[in-house]
C-alpha cells in the first residue's frame, strides 16, 4: 500500500486481444430489366483479425415487393440489409460469422495437422 492510501499491481502476463473484423459486401446483383426488380443478391462475408482471414460467398433470391426502390437508387447497405433478412436475420448472421470466427481460430491454434513424420 502507498503512502496515499491505495495500492498498484502490475502483470507481466502477455494479454493477446485479437478482434476480428465482419465485412458483408455485394458481389452481384441479378434484376429484370423491364422494371429493375433484384430478384438474386450474391453476397461475400470476410472475417478478418489482423493476421487471419476467412471468407464465405452466397447467393439468396428476393420476393417481389410490393413497391420497388428504383434500381439505380439502391445502396449496398440497403442490399445487405436485404440479404442479412432474407437468409434469417441476426440469428444466421451470428451463425455464419461465428463458423468464420472458427476457421480463424483453427489457423491461429490448429488441432488437426497432416504429413508424414519422415523427409
């Protein structure tokens, strides 16, 4: 204890702090021409945590709605947002970024390993 009434502990255990960052994007967008209607979106997920990186590609098909956000009005947040609903909302999000996080975290600490143990 100080003489001012508290006292100071520090570690010198390493505190690894990896965070890793989701990145949702549109690869492709597949509409009708007559009115602009998106009927497929293909999408991308990458996962990345400053060292390693991880992805997934999918496509999901739309109903029609009732009105139509003009084609050339759309922005990629609003198509993901689109995309994120269509396969199941925050639950498959959570899903499909936590099995990326799991690829992650099999390159930084591997459990399985192939080879042969001769040269």
């Amino acid at each position: 204890m100080s003489a001012w009434g508290f006292s100071i502990t520090l570690s010198t255990e390493p505190h690894l702090i990896m965070s890793t960052t989701f990145t949702w994007a549109i690869a492709n967008l597949e509409r009708e021409t007559q009115d602009g209607f998106v009927y497929n979106a293909h999408y991308t997920i990458s996962a990345n945590d400053g060292t390693y990186s991880a992805g997934a590609y999918g496509s999901v098909g739309f109903e029609r709605p009732e009105s139509l956000i003009p084609f050339d009005e759309l922005s990629k947040e609003v198509v993901i947002d689109w995309v994120k609903e269509a396969i199941g909302g925050e639950e498959k999000v959570t899903e499909i970024e936590a099995a990326l996080q799991a690829q992650l975290d099999e390159k930084r600490s591997p459990t399985k390993a192939a080879g042969v143990p001769w040269a």
